[in-house]
C-alpha cells in the first residue's frame, strides 16, 4: 500500500494560538495535515469569518508548497516521474495501483534511490511512502499535464479489479483535457456505486470532477449539489461548504447551518425547502431532490428511506414521491432546529406547516409541539410511536429521533440503545458526520444512568469528531454535556471551563438547547456544593423565552432540582407552581424516573411523617427505574429528612447506601455531603480514600491528566487532547501533586508506573 509518513514539521498545536476557536483550530491542523507550521501559516492567511468559523477554509495554503515544489524539482527526471506516479495512485483518491502500473509499464524503479537520498520518500514491498502529504501534492503538481495524463491513463489501464471501476473512472476523468458528456456520465455513475458503498470521500471527488467535465451549466449545479453532500457525509465540511457556495441549493445549506451556523437561519431555509419540495413548485437548477423511481444515467436520485441518505441532486424539478420523502426529511432536520433554538413558536410553525401541506410531522416534532403546548397526552402518543422505531439496521437520523422521543418520555434504556444503532448504522453506511450527531443525544442517558466517568470519555471523543467534521453546533451542544459530566464528578474549573465555552458559542448562534444544558450544569454544581440560592437563581433563567436562552426541555429535567434549591432558600410557592407541570408529565407518561423524581419533590415539599412517606414512594419507583444517580441523591435527602426527625438507624442506614453509591460514580462532592449527615448523626466515616490507593483520591478528569502527564505530554500537548485550556491543565497538575503528596513529575510517573 503506498501512504506517507506523518509530518515532523513543528508542534501540531502550540503554533496556532490562543484566540482560534476550537472547530477553526482543529479544522486548519487537518488542512494543514497535521504539520504546525503549516497550520500556522495557513492561519495567517485567513480572513475574520474564515477564522470565526462563518466560512469554509480554503483548500490548501499554496505558499507552503513553493519549498516543496523546489525540492522535487532538483530531483532528476526519472525519479520524478515514479514519483508522479505514486502521488497519482494517493492524491486526492487513493486506488493502491502503484506496483501494477510499474509492473505493466516495466518501470526501472532504481531511480527511487535519488529521492531515498534527498529524504523525499522510499520505497517499501506495498510501494512509495513519501516523507509527508506535502511532499506527495508537490511530487504531482510540479508535473506537467502531459506527464499527469499518462500516468492517470496508465493507473486507469491497470485497474480491472472487481470493486475498483470507481477509481479506474476516477483516472479516465483525471486524465481528461476537456469537457465530456461521456466521461461526466462514467464519473456520474461510478460516483453513484461509490456512494452506495458508503465510500462518500470518493463519490464526492467523482462527482466534483463529473462536474468539471459537464458542457452544460445545470447538470454541472447537479454534480456539485451532488458532490457537497457526499463530502458532508464524509466528515469533510470545508469542503462541503465551498461546494454549497457554487450552487443554489437552499436545502443543503440549511442542513450546513444547522451543524455549524445560526440554528434559526437554518429552520427558516429546512422549512422552505420542506414547504417547496411538499408542494411539487418549480425550483432552480440548483436545488431540488428527484423521485426514487427515476432513473438518470445509473445515478439514484431521491430520499432513500432504507439507508437515511437524502441526496440532493440538484435537479429541475421536485414532483413526485421522492420529493414528498425529501420533504419529509427537510421537515426532520427543521424539527432538530427548532430543538436546538428552544424556541417554542418555531415548534407550533413546523407542526403547522406539515399539517397544511399534508405531511405527516416527524415524532419529535409533533411530541414537542404537543407537550409545549400542555397537550401531555397527544405528546406520549406521538413519542412513543417515534421512540418505538429503533430496530437495528435503520435509518440514523431516525434512529436519532427515536433515541430523543425516548428521552422526552424517561425511557433512557431505550435512547441509549437508539443512539448506539444509530452510529452503528452511520458507520457501517460510511457516514461519519452522523457519528457525533447520535453521541449528542446519548450523553443524557450516559449521565442519567449514573456512569459519567464511563461516559465522559466517549463523549470527549465525541467532541473531537464534531470538531474535526464540521459540526460546531454539536461540539457546543457536546461541550455542555461534558460540563455536566464535571459537576458531577466534582470538577468544578473544567465545570465552569466547558459551561462558559459553550454558552458563550451558543448564545452567538441562537442554541437554546447547549446554552441551558451549561446552565444546568452550573446550576448542579452550586447545588452540590450547598450554594442554594445561586443554583435557585440560575435553574429559574431556565425559564427564559426565546431562542439562546431558556429551553423548555432542560427546563423540565431540571425541574426536581429547582424543586430543591428553591425549598432550601424557603421559596416553596413557585417550587410547588413548577413540580405542579412536572408531575402532570410524569403521571401522563407513566415513567417511574419521573415518578419517582415527582415523589422526591412532593416529600421536600411535605412535612414530617407525609415527607416520610413520600420518600419511601420515591424510592419504590427508583427500584423500577434506571437513574441510579438520583436514586442516590433521593436516598441522601431522605437520610437527612430522617435524621431530623431523629429516625436514627434508618438515616444511618439510607446515608451509608448513598455514600456507597456516590463514591462508585465519582461524585465526591455529593459524598461529602452524605459523610457531613452522617458525621451529624455521630456516626464513623470512612476516609475519602484509602490510603493504599493514592490514585483514587483523584477526580476523573485530574487522573486524566496525570495519565499523559505522566507519558511526557506537556501541559499544552494535555491541553490540546482534552480541548480545554493549559491554565485548567496547569491547575489540575497542581491538584494532582497535591492529593498525591508529590511535588514533581518524575515521582508521578514512578507513582503511576507501579499500579
């Protein structure tokens, strides 16, 4: 197989500065392929949107390639033309036909030793490895186009492998010197036969060249139409979003809004195109989605309910079914937007516009529509429905909405289980952008099931995908999630760290939805640390309208706990107003989280022995529920309520059981708080940790950072894996040292090394 070797060219990282946002960062070091210098420069050449996020990078910096370019040139003939070839075979699409080509050819291959000797690249049993990408994009542009043809056509000749007639047209279309119908439609059709492969990187470059090749204009919009959504699915957003620019395609654009702009803008485009495509109106040669039953050339056209793959071909028309099912799905994507603005009035605006156009609405949205508007037992109807179609094998994104409809009704199970099909489903259809798309939703279940050390790390590299593919709404969201994460586990600077980055980004972008989830998360922390008042305060901006703001789906899974600050701080007039609505929900949909969660706050609310009693129905309905976490903060709140009532051995007994669990989850601030009941109770308690396991005294997040500490990441290196900054990594370093008793690394790494 011939490949190249990773760049050494300069710190991926520390080269790119501060200010970058993290999407931007992450996107120019994959641009840049990794080499910081690169980076760095590709960084000083962007313009204010470019490198805010609200425009695509460009392709490659061409200043960096002039050294290249200069280095392939001293070589001598003969090498750069293996050289040529072996780019050829790997850039942009790699067909692995290098030492076929050599051999058909009878190539004398002893002239690879001048590039050897120049460090350029060497030769191995599976082919050329070139010293990194640079060198290869050099090694083929500095040929001359009589130089590339030949070797494309020779890479084309060899190619007759079963499976390889994509890439054998991919060189036929490379080596081209004009515009061709014939060629456009091979290239067309062997992008269709990539893309039902699931190889979407490939029938993007396919189709983009397809298009290139195309004398007339509108099968030319189709092709990039075509092209950008392949490279979308592919992760590649940039790229995506450049070819966007070249077409009119209001429905693609939306759907690039939605994962990396303002999320209204991308509700009013997704429920336009919806409206237009349901109506079967005329539109532009840039954006239309043809019907499933027509043919055109070998390429398959429409919304393709088995595989969840919405094409946008770009075509004249939007008749006829497959137009109905692409409305369908624009009408699924403008659901997600308006669950991420919180905005209630665009809810009510997409329920109403797919009854006036006949179309049955997505479940989430039509569950959403219901619920906001008090309709609680038409919304369990409609969720229940949507969260019953997560059968293996299905569509992703309806996979996700079923995982969502789950949530809305307290079946966290049933979402966890969605959202793995989901990306089981995505994966296996190539699909890479859907990946975190199904991690975003997942994370409630993770963290309501009691596992956030588990999760946490899924969830980071989560966050890592969005970036890397473009999906900046979803890093924010993902972000907030993890701030949720750190209130639990007790890290209160990367608590508020994640919560601030992500409000501050969502705010910008209109996200209702991340913007309250790191409020929430704010708000759990201050509650877990006996800061009532605080956490009362921000759990009531909740109820803030508008999008950006409040979110009325955070705000009824927080509701249990404004129920608490509130009592705590003696506001018990509007905590009984508030778990008023939440136990309608509960009791409509007949969740026994919810229950239970309903019966805890009816016990704060209540005295003596009706407190009693409505504690131990609370802690009924947990057995039967899934959220171990609050199960075990019912517990502590009922061991207190006991105490006070001088109910002594039962107290002790329900605060030794949540203790036990807190310490499992990692929630050392909760456990503080049962060992501060128990000491009241003159009860012995057992140190934090025990003092042959000095590692478990740290958080999850500092033994992280002890781990790469420890195999010799710098702070900055630690800072750049976990996407946080190197003042909360030089923090957690000083944690570290200080819960371990040690003052350097050297006895950190001889520390971690022993266990």
């Amino acid at each position: 197989m011939v490949t190249s070797v990773n760049s050494a060219r300069g710190p991926a990282q520390s080269e790119l500065g501060p200010s970058l946002p993290e999407g931007v960062r992450v996107r120019i070091l994959r641009t840049a392929h990794g080499d910081g210098r690169a980076a760095a420069q590709l960084a000083s050449m962007l313009t204010e949107r470019q490198l805010t996020g609200l425009d695509p990078l460009p392709a490659q910096p061409p200043v960096l390639l002039r050294a290249y370019r200069q280095e392939v040139r001293a070589l001598p003939d003969t090498t750069r033309r293996l050289l040529l070839l072996a780019a050829a075979d790997q850039y942009p699409v790699d067909t692995q036909a290098f030492l076929r080509a050599v051999t058909a050819a009878r190539l004398d291959t002893r002239p690879l030793g001048a590039g050897e000797l120049a460090g350029v690249a060497h030769a191995t049993a599976g082919g050329i490895v070139f010293r990194d990408p640079w060198t290869r994009i050099a090694a083929y542009e500095t040929a001359s186009v009589t130089d590339r043809r030949a070797v494309h056509l020779l890479l084309a000749r060899v190619l007759r492998g079963e499976g390889e007639s994509p890439r054998r047209s991919w060189h036929r279309g490379a080596a081209a010197l004009g515009p061709s119908r014939r060629l456009a439609a091979e290239l067309r059709a062997a992008a269709h036969t990539a893309r039902g492969a699931g190889e979407h990187a490939l029938a993007c470059a396919l189709a983009e060249r397809a298009a290139a090749l195309s004398p007339e204009p509108r099968e030319r919009a189709r092709l990039l139409t075509r092209a950008a959504a392949d490279a979308w699915r592919s992760g590649d957003a940039d790229r995506a979003r450049r070819l966007v620019a070249s077409t009119d395609d209001d429905a693609l654009g939306g759907l690039l809004a939605l994962r990396a702009g303002n999320a209204t803008d991308a509700f009013d485009a997704l429920l336009t195109a919806a409206a237009r495509y349901a109506g079967g109106a005329a539109v532009s040669h840039g954006s239309a989605v043809e019907s499933s039953s027509r043919t055109d050339s070998n390429d398959s056209n429409g919304f393709n309910g088995s595989n969840g793959s919405y094409e946008f071909n770009g075509s004249h028309g939007s008749n006829g079914p497959g137009a109905r099912d692409a409305a369908v799905h624009l009408l699924a994507r403008a659901t997600e937007a308006a669950i991420y603005t919180g905005d209630l009035r665009r809810c009510r605006e997409a329920a109403a516009v797919a009854d006036r156009l006949g179309i049955a609405p997505p479940g989430t949205l039509g569950g959403l529509a219901a619920a906001f508007e008090g309709r609680y037992e038409d919304a369990r109807d409609v969720l229940k429905a949507a969260a019953g179609r997560c059968g293996p094998g299905g569509d992703p994104t309806l996979l996700i909405h079923s995982g969502i409809a789950a949530l809305m009704l307290g079946d966290h199970t049933a979402a966890a289980t969605a959202a793995v099909r989901a990306v089981a489903s995505a994966r296996a259809g190539g699909e890479a952008v859907t990946v975190p798309q199904a991690m975003e939703f997942r994370t409630y279940a993770d963290f309501w099931t009691g596992r956030p050390r588990a999760a946490e790390a899924a969830t980071l590299d989560a966050l890592r995908q969005a970036y890397a593919t473009g999906q900046d709404n979803g890093a924010c969201h993902l972000q907030a999630a993890l701030a949720m994460f750190a209130a639990v586990t007790g890290d209160e600077d990367v608590c508020r760290e994640r919560a601030e980055a992500a409000r501050s980004y969502a705010l910008a972008r209109g996200l209702g939805l991340p913007a309250a989830l790191a409020l929430f998360a704010l708000a759990f922390l201050d509650l877990s640390t006996g800061r009532y008042a605080a956490s009362a305060a921000r759990l009531r901006a909740l109820a803030g309208f508008g999008p950006g703001h409040g979110h009325r789906a955070i705000r009824h899974i927080a509701t249990p706990h404004y129920v608490e600050a509130a009592v705590r701080t003696g506001d018990t007039r509007v905590a009984r107003a508030a778990h008023a609505d939440y136990d309608h929900w509960a009791r409509t949909v007949r969740s026994p989280d919810d229950l239970a969660l309903s019966a805890r706050c009816r016990a704060l609310l209540a005295f003596g022995a009706d407190a009693v009693e409505h504690y131990r129905t609370a802690l009924d309905l947990h057995a039967s529920g899934t959220r171990d976490f609050e199960r075990a903060r019912t517990e502590l709140l009922f061991g207190g309520a006991l105490r006070r009532l001088r109910h002594r051995t039962e107290a002790r007994d329900r605060l030794h059981s949540a203790l036990e669990a807190f310490e499992h989850f990692g929630s050392p601030q909760c456990a503080a708080a049962a060992r501060a009941e128990l000491r009241v109770l003159g009860e012995p308690v057992s140190p934090v940790r025990g003092p042959d396991d000095p590692v478990a005294r740290l958080t999850a997040q500092q033994l992280m950072v002890a781990r790469m500490a420890a195999e010799g990441a710098t702070n900055r290196e630690i800072a750049a894996q976990l996407l946080l900054s190197p003042r909360t990594i030089d923090h957690h370093l000083r944690g570290v040292f200080a819960r371990l008793g040690i003052r350097s690394r050297i006895e950190l790494v001889r520390l971690l090394g022993e266990r």
